[in-house]
C-alpha cells in the first residue's frame, strides 16, 4: 500500500486547494461514511515523482462555531492515526491563529510525524505569517502557495524522508 499523507489545519488556509493540485484527475474514492470521517476525501498524489495516498481532512465551515474544536479535533486525531505524515498547512497571509496554535498541541501530543506548510506563501504578503510560524515549534515550515503552485519541490524533499 501507498504512505499516507493527510493535510490537517483550520478552514480556509488552502488544504482542498493543495490536495486538488497534487491529486489532479486521479481521485480514487470519496469516504462519505457517517460521523467524523465524513468529508475526508482521499486521493492518489504524485509530487515529482514521489507516489502516496494523500487525505484531505474537509472543513467545518458552515458548521456552528462553537462545536468547531471539537468536531476538528476528532476529525484531525482520526487522520493523524492513519497517516505518516501530517501535513499542517497554516495560511501564511493571515498570520498564527488560536486555532493553529489548538491544532500544534493536538498534533504535538498525538505524536506523529509533523511537516509544517505555510501556505499562500506567494509574494512578500506572507513573510510575516511564515516567522510566526517558528513559535508553533515544528521548525521551518515549506512556504508553499498550492494556487500558484510554488514550492512544489520544497514539499517533495521535507516528505521525502518519510515516505
Ligand atoms: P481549505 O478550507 O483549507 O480546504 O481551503 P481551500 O483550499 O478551500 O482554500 C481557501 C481559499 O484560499 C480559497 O479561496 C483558495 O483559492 C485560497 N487559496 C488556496 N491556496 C492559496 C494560495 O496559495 N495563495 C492564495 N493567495 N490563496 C490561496
Ligand atoms: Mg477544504
């Protein structure tokens, strides 16, 4: 079987959009089971060569903000138990938020093997995003922007040792 990969952060950092470019046309099978699985979507991915199952865990976002941590926890601990790696995307534009620092100690704790994207990381726009970054303690994150497709071979070599 292919390693898996699951992308894991709050809504809107970018997660469908880096998951749609990687996957293309090749997406294998929707999970539209019940219950916390219930948007992951699962795709086969390709990055420069470098073949995984790639997860994409779907947001919350018309959800009721104040069941919002907790469903995004169990939904982020059933990805993290599948996957080996855990790709957490913070959106580099809108800077560190509670809530990804709330993801940080989710994954710090689950202890599994972390990769740190700051996405939307185009332009001069997200350099300040990207050393806030630093604090949530997985090091320096790949700058990535999944729109534009930029940083495409910074992801292939920090996933590279892991998959
Ligand atoms: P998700 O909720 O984490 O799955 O985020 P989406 O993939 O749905 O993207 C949320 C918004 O961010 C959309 O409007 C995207 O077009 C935008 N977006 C995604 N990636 C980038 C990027 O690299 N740069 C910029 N500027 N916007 C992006
Ligand atoms: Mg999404």
């Amino acid at each position: 079987p292919l390693p898996v990969v699951a992308i894991i952060g709050r809504p809107n950092v970018g997660k469908s959009t880096l998951f749609n470019r990687l996957v293309g046309k090749r997406l294998a099978l929707v999970d539209d089971q019940p219950g916390v699985t219930r948007d992951r979507r699962e795709g086969e991915a390709t990055l420069l060569g470098l073949d995984f199952t790639i997860v994409d865990t779907a947001g919350f976002e018309d959800e009721d903000a104040a069941t919002l941590p907790g469903r995004m926890r169990m939904q982020t601990q059933a990805a993290v138990e599948m996957a080996d790696v855990a790709l957490f995307m913070i959106d580099a534009r809108a800077g560190i938020t509670p809530l990804d620092e709330e993801i940080a100690r989710w994954l710090r704790s689950s202890g599994g093997t972390v990769v740190l994207v700051a996405n939307k990381a185009e332009g001069r726009a997200g350099e300040n995003g990207v050393l806030e970054s630093l604090a949530l303690g997985f090091g320096d994150p790949v700058q990535l922007s999944a729109e534009h497709g930029e940083g495409v071979a910074d992801l292939f070599e920090a996933l590279r040792p892991y998959i």
